[in-house]
C-alpha cells in the first residue's frame, strides 16, 4: 500500500499524519427537489435546480453500470487499478459539482483549517482529515433537518483542528452507506463513475490536462478557486486536480479483484481511507483519473465532496 501512495509524491509527513499541507448538459438538480415537484412521482421534475438548502451546488446523477479501473483511455497504469470490472450503481446520487469551498466550511463549522490563508473564499477546504470530513457532512445533514449518515464515537478534538476518532458507524436502514438519508463521502465507486462522466478520458473532461486540473505545472503550488478550470461531461469540476477527495471507502491496492459487481462500497477494514483525484501538488501522470491511493484517516491533506444518495 505505500508504493501507492508514494506514487502520488505526498510529503514523508502524511504517514506520519502530521501534513498540513464549452457549455455541458445541465444535470443539475436541487438536493431538496420534492418540495417543488409539481407531480406525485419523487426527484423526477422536469426544472433543474443547482443549489442545496445550504447553498452547495450539487448535480443529479443517474445510477448506470461502467468499467472501472485502467480502461483503454488510461496509460501507464499500476497493478492496482486491475483488473478492469463492470460495476453497477443500482442508485440515483447527488454529488458536489465541486469541492467543499473555504466559505461553505465557514457557514458551518467555526475552525477553518489552516493552510491556504491567501486563497479566497471560493477556494476548496483542502487540509482536513477524513475524520472532518465525515464531521462536515454530519454538519449539512444536521443543518437541513436529515439524518446524519455517521455515528463518531471516541473523537477528541474539533472539526478543522484535528478532530480524531476513535469509530464511524452507518446510520441507514440497512448498515450501508448508500442507504444514509444524509450527506456523505461518495463511494470510490461514485467518484469514478463521476469523473468519467460517461466517456474514457485521460484526466476527468479531457485528455489535456490543463484543460481540467490544477496541478503541479499550473498551480503555484496552491489550492486554485473551484471552477476555475473545464468541467467533465456531467458538469462536475476539479475531479482531476487542485484537493484531493476523501472517500468512504478502505483502500486496498488487490479490492479490484474481489469487489462486488454492483454497489461496491470498498473493504471492511484497512490502514488506510481512500483518496482519489490527484492534487495541485503533483505532476500530471499522478492526476490522471484512474490512479488510485489513500492516507490514513488522521493525516491532514484531503478535501471533501459531498454526496447524497435519493431517496
């Protein structure tokens, strides 16, 4: 698992978790569509909507069936993005068109985290853990009256300071986290399916990556603001570049070759939480879409992108 991570070129500090560091479909829709539903059927009005209760913009996706891992628009890949496997997610979701900003942090939790000071509002909260992660998602969910997707037990510190804990249970029904009324961090099988938005690019919405990506050769070495760049096919930006994105998800470099077909929501336990994306720090090999790693949960490198299942 470590030669994964070293591939990204994260600084030594991260294993020590100490790092502080042209017009598309619109397919937006509003998190809380149903109340302007003008028929009896739930989520299927015709009107898009782009703005959540606490102001995150956030896009509607089809559930649908795709490859993952290195397909033929990848190059250069590594032993763990085989094999190749269908997935299918059985579920509609809304996700973040970006990544969390500074400012919808701010509107909800007191400590902003630390880095980035000269960035404005509209850059991504790009220095938390996992742990905040979750706590932020919990937070949105409060805030519009949901069900908070997970249960932190054992947590000392405070979002945005180093909040640790020492447990995370699902809230849903059924135990899974595609089945959590609330927010919550997309499956890795969510963000791929996401980024590739339908097509086989090299990065997320091209094959040029100063097109979509901040990264090391365009980015000053600095978080940039969110949308700044060309979005994918379904208006998602920065999925390639600029923070990386916590994921639900355990990583294990062999998942590939064991995960369900349909609704994979990663290992039962590991070392590490997954991380996707790439970030403004590393070259472009190392942003491309289908490279795979992840940190552990108390190191402060991530950023956050919400999503939702519908109901």
């Amino acid at each position: 698992m470590l030669h994964a991570l070293s591939r990204w070129l994260l600084p030594p500090c991260l294993l020590l978790a100490s790092c502080v560091m042209p017009p598309w479909e619109d397919r937006r829709w509003a998190a809380n569509d149903d109340a302007a539903d003008d028929d009896d059927a739930a989520d299927d009005d015709d009107t898009p909507g782009d703005i959540s209760p606490q102001g995150i913009a956030l896009l509607r996706l089809d559930g649908g069936s795709f490859d993952m891992g290195c397909t033929a628009g990848q190059t250069d890949c590594y032993p763990e993005e085989f094999p190749v496997h269908a997935v299918t997610l059985t579920n509609d979701f809304w996700l973040g068109e970006t990544e969390v900003t500074r400012a919808e942090w701010a509107s909800l939790v007191t400590n902003i985290p630390s880095g980035f000071e000269g960035c404005s509002a509209e850059c991504p909260v790009a220095s938390i853990n996992w742990w905040e992660a979750l706590a932020f998602a919990n937070a949105v969910s409060s805030a519009e009256g949901l069900a908070e997707c997970y249960s932190l037990t054992g947590c000392t510190g405070t979002a945005g300071v180093g909040l640790v804990c020492g447990n995370v249970t699902i809230d849903s029904p059924t135990g899974s986290v595609y089945d959590c009324a609330g927010y919550r961090l997309p499956t890795e099988a969510e963000w791929e399916y996401a980024a590739r938005a339908g097509t086989d690019l090299l990065f997320s919405g091209s094959n040029v990556v100063g097109e979509v990506a901040w990264y090391s050769a365009n980015s000053q070495n600095s978080v940039q603001p969110v949308a700044t760049k060309l979005p994918n096919d379904w208006g998602l930006h920065d999925m390639s570049g600029n923070g990386f994105e916590w994921l639900w998800d355990w990583y294990d470099e062999d998942y590939y070759s064991t995960s369900p077909t349909s609704n994979p929501s990663g290992p039962v336990s590991g070392l590490f939480r997954t991380a996707r994306g790439g970030s403004y720090q590393l070259d472009a090999s190392t942003v491309r879409l289908a490279i795979r790693g992840g940190g552990f949960p108390e190191s402060v490198f991530g950023a956050v992108r919400l999503a939702r299942s519908v109901p």
